[in-house]
C-alpha cells in the first residue's frame, strides 16, 4: 500500500513540475557542476558513468545537457520514467530510464559517479539501500546522497503528525487541502506547494531522521572516504534550513577492501531530552498531548488539525522566527486553537 501512495503522491508532484520542470533541470545544471568539481571529473565528464538513483530525473536530464553521454536512470514511478525517457528520446540524450526498486540493485563495480537525491530515507531498509547503491561505484568513484537530518523542528512536529494519518485517508486529506484553497499555497521555502509538501511529510514512506556524524562514521568504517559533508550542529532546531544531511562518499582504488554489508544507520526519533532546549521539549510535550486526543477522532477531524499545525508552522518560516520565537508560537497555537 505504501507504494501505492508514493506512486500517488509521485503524480501529484508531476502536476506540478509541469511547466516548471525546465527551471529544476537548470538548478540541477548547477548541483551537477558542483559534484562534477568535487570529485574531479569536470573536464572529463563527457566519459563518465553516470546513475541516477531515484527522484524525478531532473539529475539525469541536467548531466545529458552538460555533456554526459552515459547516463542511468533507476525510479519506482513509472509514470516518471515515461516522462524521463520521452525527454532523452526526443533530445537524443541516450539516458536510460528504467522503473524498478533501488532495494533490489543487484551491480557492482559499474558507475564513476552515483546521485540520489531525496531518496534514501524513504526506502525500507535505509542501511541496506546505502551498500546496495553505494556497491554499484567504480574504482575511485564518488556516490553524493542526501538523508533526512535528526535534530529539526520540522522533522519533531511531522513525525508526530504521521501518527495521525494512513494511506485510507490520503484522497480525503486532498479534497480537505482543496476546500480550504490551500493545496497550491505557496510555501515559504522552496518551489512546492503547501499541500504537496504535507502530503509529503505526512504520506510518503519514511524511515526516520539520522545523526550526521554516525553516518559519516558507517561510511568510513566500512572502507569508503567522507570526501564532503554538512558539518552541520548535531542538534539545531531553527527554521527553515538544515532538515537534510549531504554527503560524498568516495570508494577506494581497490573495491576489495571495502566491507558494504558494514554500512548501516540507525534512525532516530525525537524524544524528550535533556540536550533539548526547554521550549523543545514543551512543544514536544503539547504535540504528544494533542496527538493523544485526536488518534481516535474522524479522518476529517485529524486531516484539519494536522493542515492547522502545519499552517502554523508555515507562518513560522514566512516570519523568520527561529528556534525558541517558533516553538513558543507553536505551542500557543495548539494552546488556542486545537483544544
């Protein structure tokens, strides 16, 4: 079922994109140029090997418009793989866009360069997901990956929410966005929309936020370099920034020395804490309450309450209030209004 939602959800994002999908490719032109620098490859990068693992593509159209001429392309969606190949066929790009699961990879020693961006966290085994990705670089090949970060407001807020929800109330949580106008809101951060952002937190496969260091620490552990990574306060609860983890991982001249099956990581969830600032650990407390009471109401019920939450937490970013400014206005919105 939960693929079925991701599929659902990856339709959404599509709408979308439509239109817009040429303004993505070109920040993507920007990431690629970037990557290409880190690892060294920028004057080469006609030759190199490319994959893609997982996302919308735009990863792969941008690499083809730079120059790269081998380039794959792995997503569950098939309607996005459709839409990918469409593209390089009528561009004559030559990408090779394939649907399937990145769980099920089963390569070796076959890309210089590997992207996934946006996708590890969503897998089911997110440990096991890293080896078999990571598995499919070349000798000296460099694999860029982004996490969910452990350590945000954002992620201690949706979490909790997603306890609320189910795939069986996925359409009613989008009429509900539609009857209040706020589906295609714009939001304060990015280039989505309000109601494809929460049905992204709150839908979407997710397995857990992760600590940036333990990481960093799998991967050099099992035989790869931390050639780049955030560097990022092990907890920060500000807005809107830092709720995901970047890093590159580079594997050694010779793959025989890397132990993959030694990569794992673990989630984390936000408990109370004592390293958490007070007012965290009030939201946190006001959230688990309010959680409590709404777990046995209507699907309609809980769709209103958790699209006023997330509203609230939405005026937070338009009104740049950071950490103890956004708790506190949390907090007094769920006092006030979710009674």
């Amino acid at each position: 079922m939960s693929l079925n939602v991701t599929a659902a959800l990856y339709g959404e994002i599509l709408k979308e994109e439509e239109g817009g999908f040429e303004e993505r490719v070109n920040d993507a032109k920007k990431f690629m140029d970037w990557f290409f620098y880190k690892t060294g490859v920028e004057r080469n990068v006609k030759d190199a090997k490319i994959f893609v693992a997982g996302g919308t593509g735009r990863y792969a159209i941008a690499a083809a418009e730079m120059g790269v001429k081998d380039i794959s392309h792995m997503d569950l969606s098939e309607e996005n793989v459709r839409r990918i190949q469409g593209i390089s066929d009528q561009n004559k790009y030559g990408i090779k866009s394939i649907q399937g699961n990145l769980m099920d990879l089963d390569l070796e020693n076959e890309y210089d360069l590997i992207v996934s961006e946006g996708v590890i966290q969503h897998l089911p085994d997110p440990g096991l997901g890293l080896q078999k990705i990571s598995k499919c670089l070349k000798s000296n090949g460099s694999f860029f990956f982004s996490i969910y970060r452990y350590g945000t407001l954002s992620w201690t807020i949706s979490e909790r929410l997603r306890k609320l929800h189910s795939p069986a109330d996925f359409n009613e949580m989008i009429d509900v966005l539609g009857k209040l106008s706020l589906y295609d809101r714009p939001i304060a951060y990015s280039h989505g929309t309000f109601g494809r952002w929460l049905l992204d937190v709150l839908y979407v496969p997710q397995h857990g936020t992760y600590a940036e260091q333990q990481v960093a620490d799998t991967l050099e552990e099992s035989g790869l370099s931390v050639t780049s990574r955030d560097n990022l306060p092990a907890l920060h609860f500000s807005l809107p920034t830092h709720k995901t983890l970047y890093f590159i991982a580079k594997a050694p001249e010779d793959l025989a020395k890397v132990n993959w099956s030694a990569i794992k990581v673990e989630s984390l969830y936000h408990d109370r804490c004592d390293d958490y600032p007070v007012y965290v650990n009030e939201l946190i407390d006001e959230l688990d309450a309010h959680v409590e009471k709404y777990k046995d109401r209507s699907a309609l019920e809980k769709a209103v309450f958790s699209i006023g939450v997330l509203t609230a937490f939405d005026e937070c970013w338009r009104q740049a209030l950071f950490e103890e400014a956004a708790c506190n206005r949390m907090i007094n919105y769920l006092r006030k209004y979710c009674g």
